[in-house]
C-alpha cells in the first residue's frame, strides 16, 4: 500500500493517506481560485484512502451551504476541500506532490484564458536569480520539511 504524507508551510498541520491516490484535478472554479488565491486549486481526492490527521487540525471555512475549506490557522496554507461526496487535500501540501498529476480539469468554464500557455513563459531558476536579489543569498527558510519530524519546529536547532 502506497503511503502518502504531507502538510502545511510552517509544520502545525501534518496528515498522511494510505492508498492509491489516482483522482487528481485542478479546478478552476470561482471558489477555488479565491480560497487557493491562484488561477486554480489543485486537488487529491483522499476519499478512498485510509486518511489521518497526524499532528494538529485545520481550521475549516464553510464557503457554500455543502462545502467547507481547510487550511492552517497559523500559516494560512489551503489544505482541503470537503464535500458530502468525500475530502480532497491540496496537491501541494503532499510532501512530493509530483507523485500526483492531475487526470482532469473542472470548473473551464471559469478558467483563466492564460493558464494554458504557462508552459511558453520564459523560466528561471532561482539560483539565477542570487546575483541581482542579495537577500536571497543569505535566506534562512521556517519552512517544515517535507517529511515527517518528532518535534516542529526543531527546538534543537
């Protein structure tokens, strides 16, 4: 059995879904883009897994009269997407997220006309970027890692 885990940025939240994780999709719906804050909300359907909070809980934002958004009341990083039908996480929470491509896209009829050229935008690394940024040389990140910790944040440290 495939075991997945995740959380959000600063590491209160961590969860972990055991299964086969095959309902990914972006949604471009209105409500999505708003409580993601992007042009879109990449989702894990959790639904047919064995799916566990493993340190701390979302707070939850009832959006609609069926749906309420999860996300992380110290950091403010989106986490769910909870239905009658079942709970979807969000894609970037997983802790390799690249495991995990979408299959479909709902919600088109809202979709951001610019989303599908992406791909031709001129890329950069941001190491590239070092030279002409000085703060980013020197960065020290609180980000949680993407693994499970015993303590976070790391009081050894």
């Amino acid at each position: 059995m495939t075991i997945y885990t995740g959380g959000c940025q600063c590491g209160a939240i961590r969860f972990r879904a055991e299964g086969d994780l095959k309902d990914s999709s972006i949604c471009h719906c209105r409500m999505c883009q708003k409580a993601f804050g992007a042009y879109y909300a990449p989702l894990v359907s959790v639904r047919k897994a064995n799916f566990s909070w493993t340190r701390g809980e979302p707070k939850r934002f009832q959006s609609s009269d069926v749906v309420k958004r999860g996300f992380c009341a110290d950091c403010g990083t989106p986490l769910t997407y909870e239905a009658p039908d079942g709970m979807a996480i969000a894609a970037g929470a997983f802790d390799n997220p690249s495991l995990l491509p979408p299959v479909i896209q709902w919600g088109v009829e809202n979709k951001v006309g610019f989303v599908d050229d992406l791909h031709r935008l001129h890329a950069v690394a941001t190491e590239e970027d070092l030279t002409s940024v000085d703060y980013l040389v020197n960065l020290t990140s609180y980000q949680h890692p993407d693994h499970d910790t015993t303590n976070w944040p790391d009081t050894k440290a």
